[in-house]
C-alpha cells in the first residue's frame, strides 16, 4: 500500500488547491493502481511537531514519508511518483 500524506489546516487555500491535485490524480490512475493508494490528511493545528517542522510550508504532500512536494503540486510529477511508488509498471522510481 502506498500512502499520500497531505499535510496543511483548514482554511488554507493552497491546501485545498493541493487536496484536488491529489483527488484528480487518483481519479485518473487505473483502478488497480488507485486501490494500492491511501489518503492521509494531517493538521498542523492538530499536532504541534507537524505545526513546528512544517508551518511555513504548507501544504505539504508526502508520498510512504517522504517528502514529495511543498507550497504547490504538480500533477504530472505527482502521478509519476504515485504510479511508480504504487509498482505500476513502465513507471521508473
């Protein structure tokens, strides 16, 4: 299983913007590729080590932990990780 972990608050803008890259990007993938994906949405309002490491960055988008993208995210680039993290294959990681 692959997880996106979308990191921002509520009422943020570019959070929002972000959320629906991730929405439209899953949308697009095969099916079967879609269902290896999991969404995690995390508050920094919610937990004080988020809010510290990544106040001045959000959203924050993190694809098995790692970081993949911050301030704004691009959908090709986003689909191609994804797509390679979630062992599509033709897809280099």
């Amino acid at each position: 299983m692959t997880t996106i972990t979308l990191i921002g608050k509520d009422g943020c803008h570019l959070c929002d913007v972000a959320r629906g890259v991730v929405e439209h990007v899953l949308a697009e993938m095969p099916e079967d590729a879609a269902d290896r994906v999991e969404v995690v949405e995390k508050s920094i309002l919610e937990d004080d080590a988020l809010y510290a490491e990544w106040w001045e960055k959000i959203p924050v988008v993190l694809i098995d932990d790692r970081v993949h993208a911050h301030w704004r995210v691009a959908p090709e680039r986003l689909r191609e990780a994804v797509m390679a993290a979630a062992g599509v294959k033709g897809v280099a990681r």
